[in-house]
C-alpha cells in the first residue's frame, strides 16, 4: 500500500497534486522558518547589551499587503490544479476503448451497456465488502477483480455506517456513506492512447499493440491492496480488500466461472444432491458431503452466504463464497494465503478456514459472523437448544468444503 508508486491516471494526478501541495508547502516553512531563525540568533539578547531597539516593522502596510499578495497567489497556484483534479477524478471519462462492448470477449453483455463502461457496485459492511457487477449478474466479497488498463465506474455504498474506499496505488478515496449514492472511477494502467503519449510514440497497428499489451501484463498486472479508510468500529483496521487486475481474456473467464458456480460434490447436480439429503441424508458420505451438510444445516452458514449454483444457499448477510477456494485471503483480507510468487498456499489456506471457523470472534473482534444478533456461529445451539460450538472435526469438514470451491 503506497500513494507513491502509483498505477493509473487517477492515483497519478492525486499523486501530482500531493507533491505540488508539498512543494509550495516546504517552501513557505523553509521561508517562514529561515526568518525565524534568522531573527532569534541575529537579535538575542547578549551580556551587556547596548545596542539600541531594532526598528519595528509592524503596521508596514507595504510589509502587509505584500504577504497578504504572497498567500493569496500561493492559494491560487494550489486552488487551480486541485480544482483541476476534482473535476478529472469526480467525472468517469468517456473512453471508446473501454466501452465494454470494445473489449468484452465474454457472453451475455446487454446491448445497452456496449457503449457503457465496467460498472462495479461496492457496498461497505462491518466489516467487509461486497463488489457487484451489475452488467454482468455477479457478486463477489473482499477481492474485485478488474480488467488492466479500462476505465471502471465504482458506485460505492453503504449498508450501515462510513466506509471509504481506499486502493492506494489505483485511487483513493471516496467515502461509502448509508443512505448515499457516492461514485468514483478508477483505472489500472493507462489506456492506449496515454501510454502511447508518455512514450512519445505514435500511431497503430499490431507491433504498438503487442509492446502496449506487454507493458500492461509486465507493470500493470497485480494483485493491489486496499483498505477501509474511514473509521467504522471494532474491526476497521481489519476491513482490507483486494483487487486483482487482469487481463480481458481472463476476466471474462473469471465472470464465467462466477457465474456458473458450483455443482454439489461428487459431480451431482443440486437435483440429485438435494433428492438424497431431503430423503436420506446419511447416504451422503465423505468429507465434502459432510462438509456441505454442516454448512446446511448445522452450522446456519447457507442463511448468511450464498455460493452460487446452490439453490437453498442465499444468505446475504455475509460475503458470497462462490469461489472462496480460489481467492487468496478471507475475512476481508486479513487472513491470507498468498505465496509470494501468486500461487494459492492450500495449508496456509486450510489453516485460515479453520482459524476463522473455530475463533473468528479472535480474528477480527465483533465480527457479525461470530455474533450476529439472533445467530452467529458462537451461538450455535444443539437439539435441546443448548451452546453448541462447532467441533474439531466438524470446523475440519467445513474447511476441505469451502477449499473444494474453487
Ligand atoms: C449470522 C450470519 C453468518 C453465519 C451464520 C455464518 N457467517 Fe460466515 N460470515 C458472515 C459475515 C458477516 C462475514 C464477514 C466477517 C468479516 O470479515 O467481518 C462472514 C465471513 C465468512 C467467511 C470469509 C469470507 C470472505 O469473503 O473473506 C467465510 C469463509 C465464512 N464466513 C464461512 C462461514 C461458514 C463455514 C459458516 C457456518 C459454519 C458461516 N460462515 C456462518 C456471516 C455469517
Ligand atoms: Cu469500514
């Protein structure tokens, strides 16, 4: 996370803006303090001073007028260009080349939207986060994923109290405020057009594209940490997400793979599966199937998630797990299980389902997976109703189901 090394126009042109602001700044404290300084050692008092009073410079109206003048044109050089970048980060450009109907290999994209940007819908949770693609009928939770070097309209919202978002090397931030439809845009990597100008190159053709194409899968191609920029309660400093820029191929094989989801285990489909476990539930064995009836059913987890393909798992109320064995972290980030050279690390994974299943109230305090009120998972109950903690080898289950969604 840096504001620094910055990847695409908008973190860029906040970049510029925080270093002009910074160079205006330094000057007027190295003026301001260099006469300072200048008045402390060249009028102190020394023993057996004689010298007269220096002459007093207050209510020089030439003195006055002029820093007045000073600041107000320091004011200005700062106003304009921040005003400047108001405007060119508040207003999602219009690029051709990132019409989706432009660059968007995959099925099924309304005709209306051709001409429309990639839209993503983040809505803010305590303390999570969910990305909807509206345009493209899906729903993922902590790690968006978007396409290398297209412009992308964020419209952020919240479902409880005061998000921001925050990518720091893309863009940031933007608050997500209840009640409140905030938008903002974002953009990996520069489009064509830019890149070609900051190399000073010029025209078209496949060898340009192929050098264009290289410099987005050599610098812009990565895996970008962000975080929860506005206090929000227990567990804010615990709120992070991701987001993993791709290629457009593999986005649109992302989309698909989310939007199908998952068959039941054993290859079944949800028909045979559900026909056997309403009918005889014990004829279904191993891990996965007992894993995924601890997550029916005794665990409460399908009333809270949903994974899609799963007709009775539609739970909102926390993150969609469709493809939760393919994603690097869980719980928001915080727990992760990313080798350094961007491989899954399975143990580390495992580890992390596990941890998170059997104290998440540890993991991230006031989670309202934990305790939700009327049934997180700390309050689970046996048949007579009485607490009823998942145990080891149900928390073991659980974790080879949910590394098996994928
Ligand atoms: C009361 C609703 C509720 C129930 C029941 C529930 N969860 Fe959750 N779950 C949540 C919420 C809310 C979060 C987000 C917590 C956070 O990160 O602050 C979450 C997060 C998760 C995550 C991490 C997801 C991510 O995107 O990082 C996993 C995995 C998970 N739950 C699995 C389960 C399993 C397995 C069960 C059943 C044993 C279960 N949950 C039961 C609400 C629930
Ligand atoms: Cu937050």
């Amino acid at each position: 996370m840096t504001t620094f090394v910055t990847k695409g126009p908008v973190a860029e042109a906040q970049y510029e803006l925080f270093m002009l602001t910074v160079w205006v700044t330094l000057a007027v404290f190295i003026l301001v303090g260099g006469v300072y300084v200048v008045a402390i050692i060249k009028f102190r008092e020394r023993p057996n001073d004689d010298r007269p009073m220096p002459k007093q410079g207050h209510g020089n109206p030439l003195v006055e007028i002029g820093l007045i003048g000073a600041s107000i044109l320091l004011l200005v050089v700062i106003a304009v260009p921040t005003l400047k970048a108001i405007w060119f980060t508040h207003d999602t450009p219009d690029d051709p080349e990132s019409y989706m109907g432009s660059w968007y290999p995959g099925e099924g994209l309304a005709e209306e939207e051709a001409e429309n940007p990639l839209i993503v819908r983040v809505i803010g949770y305590q303390w999570w986060w969910a990305f909807e693609y509206p345009q493209l009928g899906i729903t993922t939770a902590n790690e968006m994923v978007i396409p290398a070097g297209k412009v992308v309209h964020l419209e952020l919202r919240s479902v409880d109290v005061i998000h921001s978002f925050w990518l720091p090397r893309i863009a940031g931030k933007v608050d997500m405020i209840p009640g409140r439809a905030n938008s903002m845009w974002i953009q990996a990597g520069d489009n064509f057009a830019r890149w070609k100008e900051k190399q000073g190159l010029e025209g078209d053709g496949p060898e340009l594209r192929g050098q264009y194409a290289s410099y987005l899968e050599e610098e812009i191609h990565d895996y970008y940490y962000g975080q929860c920029a506005e206090f929000c309660g227990d567990s804010h400093a615990r709120m992070l997400f991701r987001a993993t820029v791709v290629g457009d191929d593999e986005f649109a094989s992302w989309v698909e793979s989310e939007k199908v989801g998952h068959d039941a285990p054993d290859g079944k489909s949800w028909d045979e599966w559900y026909a056997i476990y309403d009918q005889d539930p014990d004829a279904l064995t191993g891990d996965l199937n007992e894993g995924l009836k601890i997550f029916m059913a005794r665990g409460k987890c399908a009333t809270c998630h949903v994974v899609k393909g799963n007709p009775r798992a539609l739970g909102v109320a926390g993150p969609n797990l469709t493809n939760i064995g393919s994603r690097m972290s869980i719980a928001a980030g915080w727990l992760n299980h990313r080798n350094e050279d961007g491989s899954l690390d399975t143990e580390k994974q495992y580890e992390n389902f596990y941890k998170w299943m059997a104290e998440s109230d540890v993991v991230k305090p006031g989670n309202l997976m934990w305790k939700a009120s009327g049934g997180g998972i700390g309050e689970l109950t046996d048949d007579e109703g009485q607490p009823a903690l998942l145990t080891d080898e149900e928390i073991h289950k659980l974790s080879l189901y949910l590394q098996s969604l994928k």
